[in-house]
C-alpha cells in the first residue's frame, strides 16, 4: 500500500474516532438542570468518564500515526515552479507513452486481422479439399 492510500486511511481513521467521541460525549452528558425547582441530574458513572479518555487516546495515537506518515513524504525540492516543470515533464512522457501504447494497439490489430484472414482461408481451403 502507497503512502498516499496509508494517509487516506488513517485519516479515515482519524474521522471515525473523532464521530464516535462526539457521539459518545452525547450520549452520556448529564442533562442540564433548566430551573432550580427541577431536581439535579445524576452524576456521571466512572465508565462514561473512562470511555471519553481512552477515545481521547485513541485519537491522539492515531493523529500521531499520521504525522508519521506525513514526516515520511519526501521533501518538496524547488518550490512550486519546479513542480509544475515537473509536472509538465511527466505529462509529456505520459503523452509519449501514450501514442507509443497507440501504435503499438493498432499494429496489434492489423496483425490480428491478416491472422483472422489467413485463418478463414485455410479454413476456406480445407472444406474445398475435404470429399462431401
């Protein structure tokens, strides 16, 4: 797997923990007293106070994951005008390999036509030949 696909990954990653955090952090807030006469919500539970703290674990070692592998990228050289000098080098070899790829496909079916016509006349020539 490229690097590029990794980065994409873990930022998927990244997205999917911090969704869950939200959700969670949701789901277990204590519900906020509106007026003094209403009486005062529950405490929260030692298990929705850890689970808040092992996502927020599981966040930063993913987001550090991450930078890794964005430290591991190789290091921009010249700036953006040698990039797309770059750029416009490697298109112009796509082109190349493109037309070459071209020439190659059409010889490949002009070879695969006379096959097909060298095919139906054996063919042609051995029912003649063959006795009814």
């Amino acid at each position: 797997m490229d690097i590029i696909a990794q980065l994409q990954e873990h930022a998927s990653a990244i997205a999917y923990i911090a969704f869950n955090a939200a959700g969670t952090i949701q789901r277990d807030a204590p519900p906020s007293q509106l007026a003094q006469d209403y009486p005062k919500p529950t405490g929260i539970t030692t298990e929705a106070l850890e689970q808040p703290k092992e996502m927020a674990t599981a966040f930063v070692q993913a987001v550090q994951r991450f930078d890794a592998l964005v430290s591991a990228l190789p290091d921009i050289q010249g700036g953006e005008e040698a990039q797309l000098k770059r750029i416009a080098e490697l298109e112009a070899e796509n082109e190349a390999f493109g037309q070459e790829l071209q020439r190659e496909l059409e010889a490949a079916d002009s070879e695969l036509n006379q096959i097909q016509e060298l095919f139906d006349m054996a063919t042609d020539n051995w029912l003649q030949m063959k006795p009814p």
